[in-house]
C-alpha cells in the first residue's frame, strides 16, 4: 500500500510542535494534518489499527505552541 494514495487532491495542511502519542511520549515532533478529513471504513481502520496500534494517551492542550496553516506558494 502506497500511503500517498490515501491522500486528498488538495493536500493543505496543518502543522504544530507537539509529542508522540506513545511513550515516551518525547516532545520535539512536527505534526502534518491534512485540512481536508480523509474518509476510511470500519474495515480499514481495523487494518491500520492491526499494524500500528491505538494512541497511548488523550488529546492535549495546544498550551502556547502555534497553529500554522499552509498556504500556495
């Protein structure tokens, strides 16, 4: 499976300063979300769940760090 074919014609995105999901839980990770939600059913969620795990713990507070949104160059 090519990830890049789950994603959306129009690629814009978000990218904050924030930390790993799982333990250790390490700070200093840039995260990419995509703007547009991407659609998966049941069965692939389950899939992807199969091969990565779940997250280790709850959303957390943006506590200071910047929302910076993409834009066309």
């Amino acid at each position: 499976m090519n990830a890049r074919d789950l994603l959306p014609a129009d690629a814009k995105y978000f990218r904050y300063s924030g930390s790993l999901t799982t333990p250790p839980c390490s700070e200093q990770v840039d995260w990419f979300v995509l703007q547009q939600p991407v659609m998966f059913s049941i069965d692939q969620i389950a899939r992807v769940r199969g091969i990565m795990g779940t997250n280790a713990r709850p959303t957390q507070a943006r506590n200071g760090r910047y929302l910076l949104q993409a834009v066309d160059g």
